[in-house]
C-alpha cells in the first residue's frame, strides 16, 4: 500500500510572512482535510487567522475581493488587458491618456454584450 505524500513546500518560518488570503486558504484545506479530527478553531489558531472568518468561508462566505467583483463592471481579464496596454505605452514612452482608456473599457464591454454609457466614478 503505497503512502500519498504532500509535495514539500518551502515556506517561512513565520505564518505572519505569508499573506491573509493565503493562510487562511492552508486553513480550509487543513480542516477539510483533518475529515471532522480538527476543529475550525484550531484550523485558525494553526494560521493565525480569525476563527469567525475561516467558519464564514467554510459555509459558503465569499472574501470581500470576491465581493467587490462581483460589483465591478469590468471583469479582472478585462482590467489585465488595460493594464498590459498601459504598460506597453509605457514601454514606447507615450503616456496612457484617461479619454483612451476609457474608449478601450467601453469597447470590452460592448464585445461583452454591455451596452449601458461608462459614466464617471
């Protein structure tokens, strides 16, 4: 009977050096993997992170950068694209002008089927 061993990972000596978002998703996996022999606040106290947010998680809670997504107009691929068109102006030395920027978020969400005016804010 052959053993499955995790892969070993070279992290920092110090939880804290890592950051929220990724100890607090080692906690999730710790508890989902423990099967009911650990408890979330054990889970939480092993990352330190707060036990209230890791039992939110684990019953369906989004992070609040999932929140704030879901609020957006623009999706994060389409926000990455901007931004690789920002940093290759940069690149050739022509500064990104807002009216530009503007006219290529209102075309990614036309080529998304969004027809409502870009406003302001």
């Amino acid at each position: 009977m052959s053993v499955k061993k995790k892969p070993v990972v070279d992290f920092p000596d110090d939880p804290d050096e890592l950051p929220y978002e990724t100890r607090m998703i080692m906690a999730w996996e710790d508890y989902l993997d423990a099967n009911g022999k650990l408890s979330i606040r054990k889970a939480a106290q092993g990352h330190g992170v707060k036990y209230e947010t890791l039992r939110d998680r684990i019953n369906g809670a989004k992070s609040r950068k999932d929140q704030d997504e879901t609020r957006q107009r623009l999706s994060s691929k389409e926000e990455e694209i901007i931004e690789r068109h920002i940093r290759q102006l940069e690149v050739w030395g022509w500064p990104p002008m807002v009216s530009q920027l503007q006219r290529m978020a209102k075309e990614l969400l036309i080529a998304r089927g969004v027809i409502e005016d870009i406003r302001k804010n």
